[in-house]
C-alpha cells in the first residue's frame, strides 16, 4: 500500500475520533457507543457481559470467544453458558477463571 494511501487512511481515522469525541462531549453519549467499542463488565467470578460484539466465534463449557470490532474476548472458566443474547449484548456466566482481550 502506498504512503499517500496510508496517510489518508490516518487522517480519515483522526477525523472520525475528533468527531465522535466533540458529539460525546456535547449529547453526554458514552464515547465507547458511538465508536462502536466493546464495553465488558465483569460482575464477581460468575458473570461477563460484552456490548457491541460481532457475534460468538466458539463455545465450549470451558472457553467461550466473543467477537468484537477488533480482535476476540476470550472467557475461560467452569460451567460456563450463555445466559443472554441480543444484537448488542451477550451474557456469560458461570465460574470465570480469566479473560483474554486479542
């Protein structure tokens, strides 16, 4: 790829970070939305829950991997199940060892 195309790439990147940081800062809208950025609350050892993932890549009872807009969550653990599911949510519990960011 050429230097001219890359720099573009960047300055195309910059202007939409500027810009979604000035609409965070002006309608109070958590950034992380609006750049459509995985938010994981992790509540205890027992449950995960990501926002704004791209679907489940693999699920075992003991690993599960959530796609996100860059990389993969991993969740390891025990008795490990999808509690909840929507277009923007996804719940694990069970008992969380670790997770992975990729």
């Amino acid at each position: 790829m050429c230097a001219v195309r890359i720099e573009c790439f960047r300055q195309v990147n910059d202007v939409k970070r500027n810009l979604s940081e000035r609409i965070s800062e002006t309608t109070a809208i958590p950034e992380e939305v609006l750049a459509d950025a995985a938010v994981i609350q992790v509540r205890g050892k027992r449950s995960v829950c990501v926002e704004n993932h791209k679907g489940v890549r693999g699920y075992e009872p003991e690993h599960v991997q959530i796609a996100v807009r860059r990389g993969c969550v991993h969740i390891y653990g025990f008795a490990l199940t999808i509690a909840r599911m929507t277009k923007r949510i996804v719940e694990i519990r069970g008992r969380i060892q670790r997770l992975e960011l990729e």
